[in-house]
C-alpha cells in the first residue's frame, strides 16, 4: 500500500480534500462551530466539493452559516451543451442547498454568490433567479450579501424589497458589472457596511439619499462607481468612513460636503475630478485624510475643519488648475505631499497648534507658459490675480519641515513660509524661488539639513558656468543661507555656498552654529576658498566635517586648517578616514572639555 504521502502528490485538489476527510485526522474530531469558522476561509466552491468526502462533511457543508457560490464558465466550458448543463447543475444546487436551509431554519451569516458574465448570454444569470435566492437568505436571517452578477443594461438591477426590511442584514456589498443599480426609496435602518462596485447610480442625490436611508451606516465603499456627477453631499450622523476609488465625477460641476459627527476617515483614490469641486469636510471626529493618484481639472479647493484630525496625504495627484487647502483642525500633527504636480497655484493654509511635520517631496511644478491655456482662477483665489505658481505654507506651530523638490525650474516658483516656532528644516533636490523668505521667519531653527541642487544637464562647462552664474540662482542661494544663520546644527552641501560666493565677499554670520557639516560631490580643491569664506562668518563653531563623494588627498595635507581658515592653535584634525573621503575637526576648547569630562568619569 502506498504511504499517503505519494497518493497526495497523485492526487488532484479534489483527491487531496477526500484523502484529508477521509483519515482520522484533527480537523474531523473538532466542534461544527469551529469547522464552520474554518468554513469562512475555504475558497468559493471548495465547501461543495468537501460535501461529497462524508454524510458528515455533507451536513457541515449545508448547516455552514458561510455559503459563497461562484460560477465562471467561460474559462472552462465553450461547447453550448457544456455550459447548458454547468448553468443548469450550478442554479440546481444553490436551490437545494438554501430550500434546504429556509426548511431547516438554520441561520446564515454571509451569502456569497458571484457571476462572472458569460460569452454566451443566453446563460447569464436571471434577475429573478438571484432575487429569488436573496429572499431565502433574508429569511434566513442573513448578516452578509456579497453578490456579482451581469445585469440587463437597460433594465438594470432591483433588490427584492425585503433586502429593505431585512433586520438581521449589516453588510451589502453589490458588483454588477458597470450595470445600472435601481434605488428604491427606503430605509436600510439597519446597515452598517456599503460597498458598491463597478455600478451605475445615475442619481445626482445619491449621497443625500444614502444619509437618509441609511441611519446605521458605519462604512461606505464606491469603487468604479459612475453616475454621480452631481457631487456628493452627506449628512449623517453614524457614517466612519469612506472610501473612494476609481470614480469619474465628469465635466459637471458639484461639491464635496461631509458633515458627521462621527466620520474618522476618508480616502479617494484614482479618481477623476474634471470639473471644478469643493471639498467641505465638516467631521469633529476625522482622523485620516488621503488623497492618492487622482486628477482635479478645475480649480480644487479643500476646507477642513475638524478638531481630530492627525494625518493629511495628497500622492501622486495632478491639479491642472489652482488648488487651496484650508486646514483648520488644532490636532492635526503631520501633513504629507508627496509626488504630486501642480499646474497653478498651490496654497497649503494650516492653522494646527500640533503640527510638527510637513512633507513637501517629489513634486513638479509646471512652467508659467505650460499653464497660460487654463482658464483664470475663481475668486476664491483673489488674493493671487496673476496666473503664477507658489507654494506659500502658514503653520504657526509648526515644528519641522521637510521638501524634497525635483523639478529643475522650480527656481523660478516662489516659496513663502510663515512659520515662526520652526526648529528642524529638511531640504533636498532643487532650488525655488526664495526670495519670499524672511531672515526673523526662522529665529527658533535649531538644525537645517540641506542638499540642494539644479538637476539640469549640461554638456558642456561652460554652459554648467552660466547656469551657476544665473542671477535667479545666486539670489536663490544667497537667501536660503540668510535664513538658516539661527541655526545651531548645519547639514550641507558645498553648491549653494559655491553659488554664493561667485558674487558675494562678505560672509553671512552664524552666530549660534557650533556644529557643520559639508557635503562635496566635486573636486574639493576647487571648493576650499569657498569653503573658508563661509567658515570666517562662523564665531562659535565647536566641531566641523567634512564629507566628499570622491577620494580627497586635501583632508589629509597637514595645512588643511589653515587653508580653510581656521586657526591652527584653536582647531586640530581628530580623524581622517582611511578611504579620505571624511575629515573630522573640532576646536580646542571643545576638545579638552570633552577630555577633561572622561577623566571626571573615570574618577566617579
């Protein structure tokens, strides 16, 4: 006799489920409600196919209160008599299994039918065959719908009323295929989760009709959903959150109006907006905020005002025209950006006591000439008349900024910060516009990590020298390192200071910096005049390293502190790395405090 091992490596799925019934195994010895919660699992027909192992697996599979029933022919079955037959056998057997649970009474937690469309129409499933098993289920009391089917689209598709009245009922979740979903007006009392899928409302008030009938409602899922071009205008008290994917909201214009005292979350992913909208999110309650890959073609404004809101995402969006964020939510504590593009002008107004992290990363602001064919602004934008691109930021307790740029003429795009108790400042990729930066805008900065620079390709050097002496980018320059002098720790790179000192001989004063650190990606002995000019404007630097991309037999010449300025009996060389990329100095005093603190260490 052959060990069981062999005959399930023999076996098809089907031979495996038998062989496992048939043994006296763990599964066979287990209380029915726990085989029925392993039920729930199973994939959609595997529970039918485990019917036939046992009597007793038979009555299991039939009592289970988890029946789901998929049909997908096509990708099995062409010969019309093939699929007449699995149509016929297929409807014979969900009928049986639910007569036979309405005869019993047994109770139903989830009804799972899907019916993928069928080549052949004349073997799409019925209305009133899928109506028909729904009844069953409401009277057995079911929690769950999970249903998937094609439907007539002129006609489209009804619920049978008793879906309406059914108590027992939590859960709905509808796919018919892009076909058309037939309201009937009346109350859903009891719902708590909606999900329509590939469905066709045509109802421009959907959303006030949702807020009406649906008085328990907790979860609202519209995924390819067409049809509401009026916007969506909510008014509930139960709704937590919702979730939005996939949907084209057309040229008609409409709002976006949420007003629930109990609403935490909502996401809208893969959208399209293509006229102008209004987002008016009136939650107390709202916690997360995501916006992901959509696209906004008019003028997009969002107003929030919530007092618990923690997390704000816009990613990978695209806004053609103008867009305004108002964010007046004192809880709020991180605001994320992140790979978006912006066509017109972009206002972030943030009125948070709790904001401590913004994110500005990966964004491409599009040149002024690219944009002169949209329409102007609304006047809700007033205040900006001229088509121009800005990125203006107002927190006024914000504690940390980070952006990271990657557009090569974000140089010419202003950036305004009004930011007063600002301590930590992040910056990579591309220069903007700074000339909107005030000095006293940043007087609470304690550390400024900085890697700016152009990512224009030049080929040749001395087009890499024109662009350097390029006024816009030397004024670019010389404002960012006005307005990090507060700063006690300094993280970057020598191209804003080389840029700066092409035109510029007085250094600007860094009064409180005791730590430096210079990044080099060139050729060090090109950079080590600019590099002592900005260190003469440096009273009270304690500890200074110097990073290079590239092997520098510079750091280890040993008229290195005197050629960057720095005077030999007050600064010493502490480490040279192996490779010489990395040059570590620190002052004198500094070095024998630290000394003098191991000793009393030591001593202790």
């Amino acid at each position: 006799m052959e060990s069981p091992s062999k005959l399930m490596a023999m076996s098809s799925r089907r031979d495996t489920l038998i062989i496992l019934a048939s043994t006296r195994d763990i599964l066979s010895s287990l209380p029915d409600q726990i085989i029925y919660h392993i039920f729930s699992f199973l994939g959609a027909n595997d529970t039918a196919r485990l019917g036939v192992v046992s009597k007793r697996f038979n009555q299991l599979c039939t009592s289970s209160p988890y029946l789901n029933f998929v049909a997908d022919f096509d990708s099995e079955y062409s010969d019309p008599s093939c699929l007449r037959t699995r149509y016929t056998d297929f409807c014979s057997y969900v009928n049986k299994v639910l007569r036979w649970r309405e005869k019993t009474g047994g109770g139903l937690q989830r009804l799972h039918v899907h019916w993928h469309s069928c080549k052949k129409r004349r073997f799409d499933i019925g209305e009133t065959a899928v109506n028909s098993w729904v009844t069953i289920a409401t009277k057995c009391g079911v929690e769950e719908l999970d249903m998937l089917l094609h439907v007539d689209p002129w006609r489209g598709y009804s619920l049978p009323g008793c879906v309406y009245n059914c108590e027992s009922l939590r859960a709905l979740k509808l796919n018919l295929q892009t076909g058309r979903f037939n309201f009937r007006v009346a109350g859903w009392d009891w719902l708590k989760d909606l999900w329509l899928d590939s469905v066709t409302v045509e109802d421009i008030y959907f959303g006030q009709r949702i807020s009406e009938w649906c008085k328990s409602l907790k979860r609202l899922t519209l995924e390819d959903v067409d049809g509401i071009s009026g916007g969506l205008n909510m008014t509930t008290s139960s709704l937590e959150e919702l979730a939005i994917s996939g949907c084209d909201f057309g040229f008609t214009g409409g709002n976006f109006n949420i007003s629930s005292s109990s609403f935490k979350a909502l996401t809208i992913y893969r959208c399209q907006f293509k006229a102008q909208r209004h987002v008016n999110l009136n939650c107390p309650s709202l916690e997360n905020l995501t916006v992901h890959d959509s696209e906004f073609g008019k003028c997009f404004l969002c107003k929030i005002s919530c007092e618990s809101l923690e997390k704000l995402r816009v990613c990978g969006s695209s806004f053609l025209e103008a867009c305004h964020f108002r964010i007046a939510c004192p809880s709020v504590g991180q605001v994320m950006i992140s790979s978006c593009r912006f066509a017109g002008t972009c206002v972030l107004n943030i009125n948070s006591f709790s904001l401590q992290d913004l994110t500005v990363s990966e964004c491409n602001f599009s040149s002024l000439g690219s944009a002169l064919q949209y329409l102007p602004p609304v006047k809700d934008f007033q205040a900006f008349p001229r088509l121009r691109r800005h990125i203006i930021v107002k927190a006024a307790n914000l504690e940390k900024l980070n952006i990271s740029s990657s557009d090569e003429y974000s140089y010419e795009f202003p950036l305004k910060i009004d930011a007063p108790n600002l301590k930590v400042l992040w910056w990579a990729g591309d220069p903007v516009d700074f000339s909107f930066l005030k000095q006293d805008m940043f007087m609470s900065l304690t550390s400024a990590r900085i890697y700016i620079e152009p990512s224009c390709q030049h080929k040749s050097v001395e087009s890499d020298r024109h662009c350097k002496r390029s006024k816009s980018l030397i004024y670019c320059a010389a404002k960012l390192l006005q307005c990090l002098s507060e700063a006690r720790f300094l993280r970057i790179n020598t191209w804003p200071i080389e840029i700066f000192f092409m035109q510029n001989d007085s250094p600007i004063v860094f009064k409180n910096l005791q730590n430096l650190v210079l990044l080099s990606d060139g050729s060090l002995a090109d950079q080590i005049p600019f590099i002592a000019s900005f260190l003469k404007g440096m009273p009270n630097l304690k500890k200074l390293i110097i990073s290079c991309f590239d092997k520098s037999h510079e750091l280890s010449d040993p008229n290195l502190i005197n050629f960057l300025g720095l005077k030999s009996r007050s600064f010493n060389v502490t480490e040279v790395s192996r490779d010489l990329k990395i040059v570590k100095i620190e002052a004198v005093q500094a070095q024998q405090c630290m000394q003098n603190d191991g000793r009393t260490r030591l001593k202790l």
